[in-house]
C-alpha cells in the first residue's frame, strides 16, 4: 500500500520550463528522500530532508519539507532535457528503519 | 570503491518455480533492503537485512525470504511464483547509524523477473 502521493504522475514540458512535483501523506516522517531513477537502473539519491520547513538547493533544483513533515516538494528551474526521468520521494517513518517510497513522478523535457 | 551489483539482470520463470536474486553491497556498509518496483510505480519495500538478521519487513508474504551473508551481501528468495512478481527487484545498500537517522541507499541496477 502506497501511502505517499505523489503529484503528477506524468509531466512533459518544453525545455527552459520551470515545474514542481509534490509529494503528500498524512503521516510524519523523520526525514524525507528525493531520488530520480533512469530506465534501466536503480533510483539515486538527490537530496535528504530532516527539519521541518528545511529548504535545500542542489543547482537548479530546489527542495522543501512540510513544516509539518507530511509533505515535501521539488522544483525544478529552467528544466533541461538531461532532467528528464522518474523521480521519486521516499520517507522514512519515525522510529523505524523502512522507507516508504512515493508512486513517482515521470518527467519528460523535451528539446 | 565498487557500487552495488545484482544478478542475474532479467530472469524468465514460470508460475509455481522458485527464483533466487543475489545482490553485492557497496563496501563499508552493513545494510541490505530489498524493493519490488512494478512497471510505472514507485518501489515497495519488501525487507531489510542489518548484519545478518531481518531488521523490518514490508506488507509480503513469508514465499518472500532472505539472507544475509558475512560479506553482507545478499539473496532474495521467492517461492511458488505468482504472475503478479513479474517486476524490477531492486535491492540497496547502506551504513545504518541507528533507529530512524536518515541514511543514503545505494541502488543496484535491478534484475527484471518474468513470470508467465
């Protein structure tokens, strides 16, 4: 059972576009992961959240936690064809070691 | 320093067969999960291994079993296949610190199992 949801499902933009994928649940999570995963191989790390309202920039890509932990976003500035990929958001419940991982966001930049 | 590898990369069983998937951890790290990642989706956790002993378990069935070796890396066994495993099994390693501190996972490549 899925209980991360992640919004959209699919996006398919014309280079130079900004867009940001949103990522919810009703649960607190202790810390939150971004991955992007590219057909053929494993997911691979973006960015790790862990404090409430935490902001984190990794070049064009800006990442926000929920001030209430449920909830995380990712954006992405000027979007480029090399961006386009599955990404995914991972949560990790408080008090366990299992991250629950979101239905995934399917990017396409197109050139 | 060697990433994560997975064996074999696609695999085409029948129903009712059994299946074994192997996976190398990165070196250093002491953590083995196990995800299945159906076609269009996200990965589900299905369990993790910390020094050798199951440490948390998603919503699978028992046919779903693993091991951990010394070397930490590790086997997923899946008994009395169903058609519904036909997936990407992923598997991730990491250095676990302690009870709900974030760690990195790094992902091997995935072995694609068919079932028909």
């Amino acid at each position: 059972t899925q209980l991360l949801e992640q919004s959209p499902q699919f996006l398919s933009i014309q280079e130079g576009e900004n867009l940001t994928v949103y990522c919810n649940s009703s649960s607190v999570f202790s810390s939150l992961q971004w991955y992007r995963q590219e057909p053929g191989e494993g997911p691979v790390l973006l960015v790790t959240v862990v404090t409430g309202g935490e902001v984190k920039k990794l070049k064009r890509l800006t990442f926000q936690f929920g001030d209430a932990r449920k909830d995380s976003s990712l954006h992405i500035t000027a979007a480029q064809p090399g961006d386009t990929g599955l990404y995914l958001c991972a949560g990790l419940y408080e008090g366990t070691y299992k991250y629950i991982f979101g239905t995934g966001t399917r990017l396409k930049v197109l050139a | 320093e060697t990433g994560v590898t997975q064996s074999p990369t696609h695999l085409i069983k029948t129903r009712g067969q059994q299946v074994t998937l192997r996976c190398s951890s990165q070196s250093g790290h002491n953590t083995v999960s196990w995800y299945q990642q159906a076609l269009g989706q996200g990965p589900q956790f299905i369990f993790q291994y910390y020094r050798e002993e199951e440490n948390g378990r998603g919503n699978f069935p028992p046919r779903f079993s693993g091991l951990q070796f010394p070397n930490y890396s590790s086997e997923l066994n899946v008994n009395a296949l169903e058609l519904d495993d036909s997936a990407l099994y992923l598997c991730a390693s990491s250095l676990l610190l302690g009870l709900a501190v974030p760690n990195e996972q790094f992902f091997g490549p995935g072995t694609r199992l068919t079932v028909l």
